[in-house]
C-alpha cells in the first residue's frame, strides 16, 4: 500500500501521559498504519565504539569485497573466517585454512592482525561503501569501520593467539607492588592500683 500510495502523513500521537501512549501514525489514502510504543531506556551504544587505535588502515570498500568474495569460494561452509593482517601498505585477506589469500592496496599506520567472520566483513563493507577507515585497537577488542561519519563496530573471531594476547595484556595491567601494611599501633598499657580493702 505503502508503493501504490502518492502521500504519506508522519506523525506521533499521544494518548495518556506515559511514553507508553505515544504511537506512530502513517496516513495514506488508502490505508491508515499505526504501531503503538514502549516504554523502555535506550541502551548505551556509546560505551561499545572504541576510542583508541593502534592500527589504521584506509582502503577502497569495492575492492576489498570483491577480495571477500574470492575468499568465500574457498570455504568449505557458509561460515567463512578471513584473517586480515594490517601494515606495509596493504592488507592481506587470508583464508584460515590456507586455501589462498588476496592483497588490497592500503594506507596504513601500525601493523595488527585479527580475524573475522566473512560474512560480517562483507556486510560493513557494503553498508560503508567508498574508501573506507578500518580501525583497529588489538586482536581481541571490537574494530571500527568508518566513511563520511558513519560508525559501524564489529566484534572479531576469537584466536589461540588473540587470547593469549589477551590474558598477556590484562596480567601486565594488574598492578605488580603492594603497599607494606603499617604495623598497628602499640594499645597503651594500663597500670591498675590495688586498693587496700578493710575485712571485718
């Protein structure tokens, strides 16, 4: 209806003083949608879009699908995990399996390693389209695609040597002295006086 219909009217109507009364409102002239809300708190996306990077790399998004693409041939289900190893100019796709790799031109800063899952590679590629910025902190933390303020993270496949990393950096983070506790202090000795006491 929505195709075939020449207008649309948008609005909100509110019904009670809650959020949950509020509704959305679709007019056409054949048809009149409306889904009704829920109360409910946003979650904090914020805290999940990482802020430091030790890898950046800036590469063309129609190239680097069309190297998915080859990649995804090669695998032997439809879940597909490709290694991206970051530095020199350029980033290697490589299948896990040793089956073949692909090299796209880049402009890189830092060198990194991580893996990913095919499919959710091939997805935010797509969605940034152009060149794109692939930014990276280590092998087990979320990755950061961004193209003309867009934002898209992604989580990466776990590793052997991801989690080794992992427990590595979180060991080096955990403080290493501890504080001498003071010794107590010394209670004061109290002098009792014996009372001569008058027995009948």
């Amino acid at each position: 209806m929505l195709r075939k219909a020449k207008r649309v009217r948008l609005g909100f109507e509110k019904s009670g003083d809650s959020l949950d009364g509020m509704s959305l409102i679709i007019d056409t002239e054949a048809i009149r949608y409306k889904w009704r809300g829920a109360d409910g708190q946003f979650p904090d996306y914020e805290k999940l879009i990482p802020t430091e990077f030790n890898t950046v790399s800036h590469f063309d998004t129609v190239e680097a699908i069309k190297a998915v693409s080859s990649l995804k041939v090669l695998a032997d289900s439809k879940a597909y995990p490709i290694d991206l190893t970051i530095g020199n100019g350029k980033v290697i796709m490589a299948n896990t399996e040793d089956k073949g790799n692909a090299e796209i031109n880049a402009d890189t800063e830092g060198e990194s390693k991580v893996r990913i899952d095919g499919s959710y590679l091939a997805q935010a590629l797509k969605a940034c389209g152009g060149m794109v910025d692939f930014k990276l902190t280590n092998a087990y933390s979320s990755m950061l695609f961004t193209a003309d303020g867009y934002e898209l993270v992604v989580m990466p496949m776990m590793t052997n040597e991801a989690s080794e990393a992992m427990k590595r950096d979180k060991t080096e983070s955990e403080p290493t002295t501890t504080e001498e506790a003071e010794p107590a202090a010394e209670k004061p000795k109290r002098s009792r006086k014996r009372e001569k006491v008058a027995v009948a």
